[in-house]
C-alpha cells in the first residue's frame, strides 16, 4: 500500500441559520492514499459535497464553520494553515473540478487564458509560456485543434469541451489530490464515458490521487480503488471497491446497488429506497436511516450503531452486525 496522503480524522462540519445550528458532516473519518481513487457516494444531503469543500477550506464563515477534526494533507494540518497558505495548496497541490462547467467557467475569458491564470499564479511562469503550457494542457485532454480551442470563449464549446477545459485547468499545476464533484453529472452517456476515461489515463500519466464525489454506484465502480458510501453526514459503510460490490453489509449501500438497472431489470422497474433523505436540521434519532430501512429493529431508532470492522479495511455501521 503507497503511503497515506490525505488523512481526515473525526471531521465535524456545520452550518448556522437563524442561531440555529445544524451538523452537515458528523465525525468523518478517512483516508486516501498516494494514487489512490477514492469514491465518496450518497444521495444529496449526504454531506458529501461538505466534506470535499471543508478538505478545501472552503466552508463559508460566518454561517459555515469546521467545528472539530484534523485534515492531514502530505504530512500538514490544512486547519492549521492561514488563508494565505492555503490558496497556495489550493489549484497547487488540491484542485478541484464542479459538475458544471457552464457556471465554473469564467464566460468573458478566453478558455487559453483562464487554465494560463492559474499556471501564471501558482508556477510563477511568464504569460508567453503559461500560453503555451495551456494549449499543451488543452492537447493533454484531447481537444482537437488546440491552438484555436485556446482562443475560444466557453459558450463556443459544447459541454463536454468545457468540461475537458475544467479538467485542463485542474491539471495546469499537476495537483497530487484532484476532487472531483459530480464532474460527469451534466453529461450525456457517451461524453461521460470519454471523460471517465480522460480522468484515468490522467491519473495513471501524472500519479495523483483522486476523491470522486458522486451519488452514481456505476461511476464508482469503473473508476475507484475504495468507495465511501454517507447517509445523512455520516459515513455508513466503506471498503474496497471489488469487496463492496461483492459484499455491501449496510441496508443503505444494498438499497443504492438495488436502484442500478441492469439488462435483467424489467421495463419501467426501476428500484428505489423508500422515503427521501432526512435534513440535517432534523435528523432521526439513533440510525438515521431507520426511517426508511427494510431491516430497522427497534435498537435502531434509539441507538447510533458503532463501525464493525471486517476484513479488507470494510467497515460499516449498522445494528444488524450484532444480530446473531
Ligand atoms: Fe437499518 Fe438498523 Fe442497520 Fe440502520 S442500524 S441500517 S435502521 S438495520
């Protein structure tokens, strides 16, 4: 196993509106290896996105703050960096990719000169060379006519274009952690594929480490090494990704993986776990996915279940591991 280059350990964010507190990411701990692929899945509301953001440092004070935890980034504490250090990690060493690339994309900037902007910033390079490595950067993600590409505007380009520019721009600094949030979500089916595909050959070619945030059980499988899977701002289950797929222990991960059609799903049978979400200002007591889990007892509705650790570093949360 290559060494550990991002290790969170007992993350607590959360979010104040109207003094009225409320814990979006809840004692999150985990870690992602030198080159690893690392899939955090959950529906909306699970804290993923959160989690991504406070790695970044990007939870907006006054209403959003990192309450408690460390985030050990290549052997520092990220929340113990000034502002001032951190935008240095930040498009440096982490860089990160949206889903959209439409409202990430500055629309009244040239795409060349946008990925530019950020050689020019973090390697110090002259505006003639930061052009260059930018139309090279723009050949790296497969645009054909680079060159012309550069000078091009965004809404010039189709999506998939725009969001080979995104990753251009990710990339411009060789980061050694890219995140990845939801970044095929806007995309058809093909284009999906070519850039799921780019993102592998990337990581291959320049050996960085990759947390992929999704809610798509599909996207993981074809692009991770280890999968998180969250509920309601708390980690519920985690393992290899071959292990997990083989062998999903929590009701939630089993529910996601019933809602993946396959060519045996008959038409219009579509599987879907009962109910919706919980909010994170309203969360149920004990398990928080009592409410809508086929197995719940009643432990679960007055007990948070413990981590039970198996083989293989899997690990997940749930009252049915002591049911003998
Ligand atoms: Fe379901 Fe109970 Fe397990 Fe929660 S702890 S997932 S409610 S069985």
């Amino acid at each position: 196993m290559k060494p550990v280059l991002l290790d969170v350990q007992h993350l607590v964010t959360s979010f104040t509106s109207d003094s009225v507190k409320t814990v979006a990411v809840e004692d999150v701990s985990f870690q992602v290896h030198e080159g690893e692929t690392v899939g955090i899945v959950g529906e909306s509301g699970s804290g993923k996105s959160v989690t991504s953001m406070s790695v970044m440092r990007l939870i907006e004070a006054p209403s959003g703050k990192i309450e408690s935890g460390t985030i050990m980034f290549n052997g520092r504490n990220l929340l113990e960096l000034s502002e001032k250090e951190m935008q240095k990690v930040r498009g440096h060493e982490i860089s990160m990719i949206f889903q959209e690339p439409t409202t990430s994309l500055n629309p009244t900037k040239l795409c060349g000169d946008q990925i530019a902007e950020s050689i020019i910033i973090h390697q110090g390079k002259s505006k003639d060379e930061a052009h260059k490595m930018a139309v090279e950067m723009l050949r790296l993600v497969g645009i054909p006519l680079p060159e012309q590409r550069a000078n091009e505007y965004p809404h010039q380009l189709s999506g998939g274009m725009r969001q080979r520019v995104m990753i251009a721009i990710a990339l411009s600094c060789s980061p050694k952690l890219l995140i990845a949030d939801e970044p095929t979500t806007a995309l058809d089916v093909t284009i999906q594929a070519q850039i799921l595909k780019l993102m592998r050959d990337l990581k291959e070619k320049m050996g960085m480490s990759i947390m992929l945030i999704t809610h798509d059980l599909g996207v993981v499988a074809e692009m991770s090494e280890k999968v998180i899977v969250m509920y309601l701002g708390k980690i519920v289950e985690e393992a290899e990704v071959v292990e997990l797929f083989k062998n999903p222990k929590h009701p939630y991960t089993m529910g996601l993986m019933k809602s993946i059609p396959t060519l045996e799903t008959p038409k219009g049978k579509l599987y879907t776990i009962e109910g919706f979400i919980a909010t994170a200002d309203n969360k149920p007591s004990g398990c928080g996915f009592h409410p809508r889990c086929p197995y719940a007892m009643e432990i679960c509705k007055t007990k948070t279940p413990e981590f039970t650790y198996l083989e293989n570093g899997h690990r997940y949360a749930c009252h049915l591991s002591e049911v003998k």
